[in-house]
C-alpha cells in the first residue's frame, strides 16, 4: 500500500514541479493530501489496474484501451471525485470509486479517439494505441472504455448522473467535431477556441465536481457552485496545456514539442499572437506547411515570448484557478473543501 501511495499519479509529481520552482510550502501540502487520500488513490489505481486485465483479451480493441490506460496519468479527474465525494455526508466507498473510475475512463476514451483523429504518433512518451494496434482497434477501444463508463454510473446510488453523464459525452463530441472542421488552416477566433476548450475538456471536470458532490448529498446550489467550479479549472488545465506544447519539457510533458502548432490547431497563445503580431497567422500557417523545420517553429516561440502571449495565457489560466478556488472557498471550511483548492491551484504549477 506505501509503495502505491508515494507513486501517485498526480500529487508525487506536482509536489516535485512545486519544489523545483521553489514552491516548497506547495509541495508540502500536496504531499501531505497525497498521504491523506492514500486508501482511495491506492484503491483507484488498484482498480484501473483490474481493467488492465483486458489485455489478456484476444480482441485487439480491449486490448488497445488497457494498453492506454497501463500508460498512467495524472488522474486529476478522478481525484475531483474523490475529493468532492467528502464535502458532505460520506457516501459509500464502492460509489465513489465507480465513479471516480468513470471519470479516467472517459477521458481515456477521448485520448484513444483523439489520437485516430489527430493521427498521433506518441503519447505519455510511448507509441499511441493506435500505432501498436490499429486505428480500427483504438475507436473500438476508446467505445469499449466508453460503455463500461456508462455501466459503472448505473450501478451507482446516483443513477441521475447517467443523464448528466451522456449529456456531458455529448457536449465532448460535438466539441471534437467544431475542432476537425476548423484543425489545419489556422483562421484564429476566440469565441470558437473557448467551445472547444470547454466541451472537450471542462465540461469532464464539471461532472465530476457533479459526481462527488452528489454523492455527498449536498444542496442544489452548492452542487452548481462547484460544477462552474470545474468548468473554470477545466479551461485553466487545457490552457496550461496550451503552453506545455510551445515550451515543455518533453520528457515530463510525455508529448513532442509543437505537436498542436504542426496540426494547426486553435492554441490560446497562438489567437493572442495573430491578435498582437503583423503577419504572425503565416508564420505560423508556414510551420504548418513543414516550411522551416524546428527553426521556423522555434521562431513561433520567440514571437509568442516577445509579444508576452505565453505569459499571458498562464495569467488568464491563474484567473480562471482563482475563480475556482473562490467558488469552492465559499463552501464550508473542511478539510477535503482544502485539498480542492490546493489541487486547483496545482493546476497552474504543473510541467505536464
């Protein structure tokens, strides 16, 4: 159990990005609530672990979803649930759990669509699914993820979350579909840029601040409080994201550089640029194009640097952080209403 808790996915990792930006009473705190929740993260993983056994399925589907899901993750969504789950009334272990799990399942499913859409390469620095297996076998697997999602929140003692949850699905499909039709010719616009980041990405987080929270029986209002919660940590976390593609590390991002600047897609950094910069939607239309190679999407980096882009989108992500922790703030002090607004503001100081 010691060895499971000290590898947690998400809190081991933050607390060491915290310590080396000089962070150390950040660090100190996540590590305490990565001790704290150490039962639940342990018998998280243990039971993502269980569905790992599917890929000693002769169908090369299963088999591509438990090969994504054996890559790890930071399995921030999941700790939404565990969290929220404990701002009220304790709610059964098994519920929690379940749903928790639904939350990485469904998440684990848009990665293996996405990377057929994207026609991805790498991911968590290995081969997607879809290069070990197929393409075929990895929309099969990211289905099969999806349907076992489903199953789980119909077990559960919230049957109500099974609306939420496929309305939520929806929204995420429909969020990937605006994102095809605009990928690759680069015509910058915010308004499209902020429906994309909050289906695909926020509105997950949305349900999972709804899961736990329903799950802990709290009033209406609190429940809705904290899904604005979530939808503004959502936008936060693919923000950062945003900037981990113009300047992470690839060995902690587990991501090749540049990755979303080569497929053209809307990045916040990228609109406030074309915003700012004469002839910048070219510059970048041409790193698109293979024109320049890495010099030319370096030079992208530059101009984004210069024109205070990038520093700019890790402000609005650290306002959008702030306005999460006030809405969870407003809540009864406790301890798990803490460690939600620790992990929020963990958001901004990741490196991966």
């Amino acid at each position: 159990m010691d060895a499971l808790v000290m590898k947690s996915p998400v809190l081991s990792p933050l607390a060491d990005a915290a310590r080396g930006v000089g962070e150390h009473s950040l660090a100190g705190q996540l590590t305490a609530m990565r001790d704290w929740l150490g039962v639940d993260l342990a018998e998280l993983e243990a039971q993502l672990r269980e569905l790992d056994a599917l890929a000693q399925d002769p169908e090369q589907a299963k088999a591509a979803a438990a090969y994504l899901l054996a890559s790890g993750g930071k399995r921030v969504r999941p700790m939404v649930v565990l969290l929220a789950s404990r701002l009220g009334t304790p709610a059964p272990a098994a519920d929690v759990r379940n749903l928790a799990v639904v939350s990485e399942l469904i998440h684990a499913a848009t990665l293996l669509h996405d990377d057929v859409i994207d026609e991805g390469d790498e991911r968590r620095g290995q081969p997607t699914a879809r290069r070990v297996y197929s393409n075929s076998a990895s929309v099969l697997g990211g289905d099969h993820l999806l349907i076992e999602a489903l199953r789980l929140v119909q077990r559960s003692g919230s049957p109500g979350l099974l609306g939420s949850l496929l309305d939520t699905i929806s929204e995420i499909v429909t969020a990937e579909a605006l994102q095809l039709e605009w990928r690759g010719r680069f015509e910058p616009d915010r308004s499209t840029y902020l429906r994309v980041i909050q289906g695909k990405t926020a509105v997950l987080f949305r349900w999972g601040f709804e899961a736990g929270a329903t799950l802990a029986g709290l009033a209406q209002e609190d429940i809705e409080r904290l899904m604005e919660a979530g939808m503004a940590l959502g936008e936060a976390f693919q923000l950062i994201d945003d900037v981990l593609d113009l300047e992470g590390e690839p060995a902690e991002t587990g991501k090749v550089l540049f990755t979303d600047l080569r497929e053209g897609k809307m990045t916040w950094p990228l609109i406030l640029a074309a915003e700012r910069v004469d002839g910048f939607v070219e510059q970048v239309r041409r790193c698109m194009s293979d024109e320049g190679g890495l010099d030319s999407e370096r030079g992208v980096v530059q101009t984004l640097q210069r024109c205070g882009a990038l520093a700019d989108t890790r402000r609005l992500a650290t306002e959008r952080v702030d306005h999460a922790r006030s809405l969870i703030g407003a809540l009864p002090a406790s301890p798990a209403q803490r460690a939600l607004e620790l992990l929020a503001r963990s958001v901004v100081e990741r490196r991966s």
